[in-house]
C-alpha cells in the first residue's frame, strides 16, 4: 500500500505542467507577466489586455502558421482559439529576468481541420535550442514520415524499410487508442506555454511522438545490425540521440508532461519486446500468402472502424486511419511486388551487406529518386483526396459545402484517409520504384 502511494505520489509530480513550465523557463522560453503593464507598440494600440497562453484575441484574417518564432507587429491576425490544457484568464508565466529580451509574436502551425490559432507573446532567449527541439518535434510528423520510410526503401534497404512501418504502424496505432482509452488532457497552459497547437486537440497520455522516436531508432538497429556491417556504438548513438531529442522536444514545446513521455518511452519499448519477434512472420506472410491483401485490407479497416468508436472525434481519428491506410497500402505493394519479382531482397548469401562508398553520382541518383519519388507520393495523395472527400459525402449523403465539417464525419473521414494514405503506401513500393525503373534511376 505504502508503495502504491509513493508511486502515485511520483506520477503526480511527473505530471505537474509546472515541471514542463520550469523546463521551458530553463531552456529559455518565457513570457511577460502583464502585457497591460507595457504601453502597447505602434499599430496595436486596440489590442486587449493580458493573454493566457494558447489563446489569441479576436481578429481578422487566417492562415496556417509556419511554427517559427515572428517580429513583434506586421503579421497576420488570428480568431481565437483555447485548446486542451489552456486556461483562460491567465496572465501565462513569470515575468522575464532583467535585460533586454527581444519578444516575439509566434504563431505556430495550427490544424486546418480543428481551426484552432495561437498567438502568443514569448521570448525564446536560446534561438539554437528552438530550432534544435523544433527538428525533434518534426521527426514525429507526416514531413518526416514521408521523407525518411520512402528514402530508406529506394535508396538504403526495402527490406528493413518494410520491417519499420510494421513496427510503426502497430507503435503508432497502439499509442493513439491508449490515448482515447485513459483521456488526459494537455498539460495546463498557464503556466505551460504552448509553443505547438497543431495536435492539441489529441490526449496526452502516452506521447506518441515518444513512442515512435523510440521505436523506429531502436528497430532500425535491431533489423540492420548484423545484415549491414558497421560498428554497433555507431546505431547505439544514433538511437539515443534521436529518441532523446524527441523526447525532451515535447516537453520543449508544452505538448505534453514529464510522465507523458516517460509512458510513451516505456511503452514503445514493451511494443518492440512483443512484436519485434514477430516482424518476420508478419513481413513473410505479407509477401507469401496468397490471400494476404484480402486479410490486410480487412484487418487494417476493422482496426480503423473500432479506433473511431472509442471516444468523440479529435485529429487522432483521422491520424490513425491514416497510419492504417500508409500499413496496408505498403504491405499491398510488398506482395505485389513478391508476386511479380519488383525490389527484390538480396539473397542470404550476398549477407552481411557492406556500405557502399558515398560518391557524388551515387549521392545524386539518391537525392533524385526522394525528390521524383515525393513528388508522385504529394500528387497521389492530392488526386485521391479531391475524389475520395466528395464520393463519401456523396454515397453518405453528407452536406460537401463545409469541407472541414465533413471530414469529421466518420463516414468521410475514415475512407478519406484510408483509402488515400492506402494509395500513397502502394504507390511507395510499387508505382514509384516501376517509376525508377522505366526512367533507368534503379
């Protein structure tokens, strides 16, 4: 009994937002005690008093924001929008220490679908640190997703590229129903600063940013030491970096508590225990069996249809279709690339592969085939979005007019992002690499 209340004791000092507070303040990040107590700069001379972190006044004009840090004055103006874990009526945080800081008005990227701003006034005192949490916060988004599984299926070794996003797709997926089964919100803001709102309207509880900054290094070394030769320290490093910067990035940001990422940590290292074994069973089945596109279909929707009834709608709704859809869409095209012998593994004889010698030429065919293959990868994913959206609303019978409304619908949303990200994962192994092949780039 004593035990359980030391542990609970710890869990509520990991999920104190103060702590997150505390190490934003530590990394540099601050904001004023009290906007009034300053005569307000030129041409902001309407604008209302004290702003609670997250929240932004009334005002014309739209946009997404670009996420980094803008010149106080001259920017667009955003409506208001308070998200989970913002607090109104706070005066957000402690005021700056003595000195000269230069204060930024920031927008951060918001959520086209959620519709929620924020523009606060900060300083970010450590430009390096920003920038550097910022990159950290990336390698758990679409960007990087759509960069890094293409170039290491084209360019290094689709063998263990197909092996990552099955470890991915069941990290991910895993991750977002815990996060609508236990329901914490966002850490409070104030005193957190809200440096991110683009998954704001998520949980929190585990960070799925942590989660797959902690699998995908530390899968990536189990499948490619020992079929690739290099010094194990070398992946060791690498996998701690990454997952570190991840990590420390998303309480950087105030997107989620201290026990948050430590959960998301922890928990993507019980996934890997559990399913790593099964990696190659999976990936063989993929390729061999002869009903095996039927069976992921299938699985990957059913999986789909039960994630959208867990709890009322969010952004993870539409995120976890899509982690589904890119699953199936990959394993599709692995088998059909099996079946009619496309980007076919090395033969066990030829292991353990040996790097090759980084030339400008080899270097430049690299760089080619991510910059053409991304670029079919955005048009697939364009084209299937304006025909899929409409379809559904039109089978559904579902108003089109509001399009951010109707992709809320599970209806549209599910097909929509299933059926797009499916398209763009097959298109990933096989149109683009037939692509390659026609245009001599292999």
């Amino acid at each position: 009994m004593a035990l359980l209340q030391r542990l609970a004791r710890l869990a509520a000092y990991l999920q104190d937002p103060q702590k997150v507070a505390d190490f934003q303040r530590l990394c540099g990040v601050e904001t004023p005690a009290v906007r009034a107590a300053s005569p307000p700069p030129a041409g902001e001379s309407g604008e209302p008093g004290p702003l609670a972190n997250g929240s932004c006044p009334a005002m014309d004009g739209g946009g997404d924001g670009d996420g980094g840090p803008r010149a106080r004055g001259g920017e667009k103006r955003h409506p208001s929008g308070l998200g989970n874990g913002a607090v109104p009526g706070g005066a957000g945080g402690e005021a700056p220490p003595q000195g000269k800081p230069t204060w930024w008005r920031r927008q951060p990227r918001r959520n086209s679908l959620t519709g929620e701003d924020a523009c606060q006034e900060i300083a970010i005192r450590n430009s390096v640190l920003y920038y550097l949490f910022s990159l950290g916060t990336e390698l758990g988004n679409e960007l990087f997703y759509i960069l890094f599984f293409p170039f290491c299926i084209w360019n290094l070794d689709a063998w263990v590229g197909r092996r990552l996003i099955i470890v991915w797709v069941w990290v991910m997926y895993l991750g977002q129903c815990t996060k609508d089964v236990i329901r914490w919100p966002r850490p409070a803001s104030p005193p957190v600063v809200k440096l991110e709102v683009f998954y704001n309207s998520e949980y929190s509880m585990p960070s799925t940013h942590a989660m797959s900054g902690t699998a995908i290094p530390l899968a990536l070394v189990l499948l490619s030491y020992g079929r690739w030769q290099y010094p194990l320290v070398y992946g060791l490093i690498l996998a701690i970096c990454w997952c570190s910067l991840v990590c420390f990035s998303r309480i950087y940001m105030g997107m989620h508590s201290i026990l948050d990422v430590i959960a998301g940590f922890l928990y993507a290292i019980l996934i890997l225990v559990v399913f790593h074994p099964a990696v190659d069973l999976i990936d063989n089945f993929n390729l061999t069996y002869k009903h095996a596109p039927l069976i992921i279909i299938s699985l990957h929707l059913v999986l789909g249809v039960f994630s959208f009834t867990l709890d009322t709608w969010s952004t993870s709704r539409g995120d976890t279709a899509q982690i589904l859809g890119s699953g199936a869409g990959v394993a599709c095209g692995s088998h059909f690339n099996y079946m009619f012998g496309l980007m076919q593994d090395p033969s066990p004889n030829a292991l353990p592969l040996i790097p090759p010698s980084i030339t400008v030429t080899l270097f430049g065919k690299a760089i080619l085939r991510l910059l053409i293959g991304v670029i079919v990868l955005l048009l697939t994913r364009i084209v299937m979005k304006k025909i899929t959206v409409p379809l559904a609303c039109k089978i559904f019978g579902i108003p089109c007019n509001d399009i951010r409304q109707a992709r809320q619908r599970m209806e549209v949303e599910l097909p929509y992002r299933y059926i797009t990200y499916g398209m763009v994962g097959f298109s990933l192994m096989v149109l683009v690499p037939s692509l390659f092949l026609f245009i001599g780039l292999s």
